[in-house]
C-alpha cells in the first residue's frame, strides 16, 4: 500500500443519497443502519449512540463474510476486545490489527493487558492518534472503509459514520496502519519519543482537497442514514 495522506481528501464524486429513519439498539440499529450496502455502495448517518463501531463491523462482517479487519480506536473495554476475540474465534474475522492512541496503556492498563493477551503484541501499534476507523477486505473482492465518531464501544451521543466499498479509501487509510505495523517495534507503552519519532517520521504528500457534489440535509433530528450505490 502506499503510505497514507497526512492531510486533505480524496478526490471522489458524492452520488445522489436516500434518508431513512432507524429506530433500535444495538445490533439490530446496527444491522438496519447496514442493511442497504452494496459493491462500490456507501452508508452515511448519524446515530444517538445506538450502536458502536464494533456493532457497525459485526454488521458488516454478517453482509461480506469472513475477512480481514484493521481499526483504528482511541480506546477499548474489556467487553469490546472479549467480543474482537470471539469473532476471530468463530471466523467471522480472518485476521484482525489495531492501532491505538500512545496514552493507552497509561489510561487503560488492564483493557491493554487484555488485548495484547487476546491478540498478542505483533497485531497492536499504538501512535498519536485519535482517528476511529476500520479497514474491512475479502477474498472475494469486498474494500470497506468505515469511519466514525465513535470508539469501539457504545457512547448515549450523538455519532457520525461513514461506510464505502471503495478501493481508494480502503487504501488510504489502511495503509496508515500497516506502515505503523511495519515500522513500529512490537508493544505498547514505549516512551514519548519513540512514539514522536516515528509519528514525524510519516509524512506523506497531502491529497488535493475537493468539493464533493451534494449536501446532505436531514429535515429533522434523527438518527438516519443515507445509502448509495456507485456502479462504474
């Protein structure tokens, strides 16, 4: 992959978007918020934290079939990574990497403990970050990148996310996390300037920033979301 962009967005078209309403918790909010992605299609929306992250890739996951699974999160529970592990178990996920904000381990230091235990050291890099995102890819073609608001866990807030089926967005964020995979030593709790260093290290040329057609304007506060289809 090439490096990810430090700065600026991609340079893609936005398509005409559909606005439903979703009512319920958890999985099943999850699940109805999903349930219209197609190939090359995008999911847009807000949600009153209903669900999490990790619900919006387990629904995923139930539409794409087993594959491997990148997230970038500033923090995890102990329920979240128990749950992480049971999907890799039951091979809903082939293969799963995190990336982590540096602070982790220091706020966290048990959900730590428990990752590295469930995952081990060589599938977690940790910088200074604070970007919430997931890379999901099949054998069979499937390159979804979902971006939000939310951490991995369930927050009673207003969130935002963003899920596409796009070879250039899966790119340009997953490669984030495979060059920290690749060039950050295995562990976490290295000091500041270890972190600091490689973070300066990472500086790709930004992106030119553009415009993309169309502007999504709910008529009421709800939770929602907007489904397209991109077909070449």
């Amino acid at each position: 992959m090439a490096a990810a962009q430090e700065t600026g967005a991609l340079a893609l078209n936005s398509p005409p978007a559909h606005l439903v309403d979703e009512p319920g918790e958890g999985m099943m909010a999850a699940r109805r918020a999903v349930q219209g992605l197609t190939r090359g299609g995008r999911v847009v929306g807000l949600t009153k934290g209903r669900f999490s992250l990790l619900d919006i890739l387990r629904a995923v996951l139930e539409i794409t079939g087993p594959a491997d699974v990148m997230v970038s999160t500033w923090t995890s529970g102990i329920r979240d990574a128990a749950t992480a592990k049971w999907l890799v178990e039951t091979g809903a996920i082939s293969s799963l990497k995190f990336l982590v904000d540096r602070s982790f381990k220091r706020r966290q230091p048990d959900y730590c403990r428990k990752m590295v235990e469930a995952f081990g050291a060589d599938a977690i890099c940790e910088s200074n970050t604070h970007a919430k995102f997931a890379t999901i890819a099949t054998p069979d073609g499937w390159r979804i990148c979902v971006r939000s608001s939310m951490n991995l866990n369930r927050n009673s807030r207003w969130e935002n996310f963003d899920i596409d089926d796009n070879e250039a967005i899966f790119q340009h964020f997953g490669s984030l996390i495979e060059e920290l995979l690749e060039r950050d030593p295995p562990g976490l709790g290295k000091s500041r300037r270890v972190v600091d260093t490689l973070f300066e290290q990472i500086r790709p040329t930004a992106s030119e920033a553009t415009t993309p057609r169309g502007v999504y304007q709910p008529k009421r506060r709800a939770e929602y979301r907007t489904r397209t289809d991109r077909r070449q």
